[in-house]
C-alpha cells in the first residue's frame, strides 16, 4: 500500500461530529482531520519523550541509601 493510499474507517458517530464541525468552523473534512492528527501526533510525541526520560532516569537516579548500601567502603 503507497504512503499516500491509506484505508480507514470512522463510526457513524465520528462522522456526525466531523460533519457538525465542519458546518460550525467552516472548515472542509480534511482540514479538521489533518488539525486533529497533528495535534494527537504532538501528544504522543510528548508523551513518547516523557517516557523516554523516566526510562532513561529509572536506570540513573537512585536514591542516596541505595547508592551507600551497595557500596563496600
């Protein structure tokens, strides 16, 4: 399947929506559809990163006592 080719499916219910927020913004399917994927692709970019960081800390950090009580001094 080419990039530009992609098949999806939406309930009757997202249309509706889709369909009222057109009619309301004054916007066409595929702008509102593009607005609201750019935005979802930032979220899980956020959250993808935020991740990455507590996996990154999770290996680093720890705490002052558990640094010591494996340290033979």
């Amino acid at each position: 399947m080419s990039e530009n080719n992609i098949k999806f499916s939406l309930s009757s219910e997202i249309l509706e929506e889709l369909n009222a927020y057109s009619e309301i913004l004054k916007k066409d399917h595929s702008q509102i559809l593009k607005e609201a994927l750019e935005h979802y692709f930032e979220e899980q970019q956020k959250i993808l990163l935020e991740k990455n960081l507590e996996d990154e800390n999770a290996m680093t950090n720890l705490g002052f006592n558990e640094f010591w009580d494996d340290l033979d001094i």
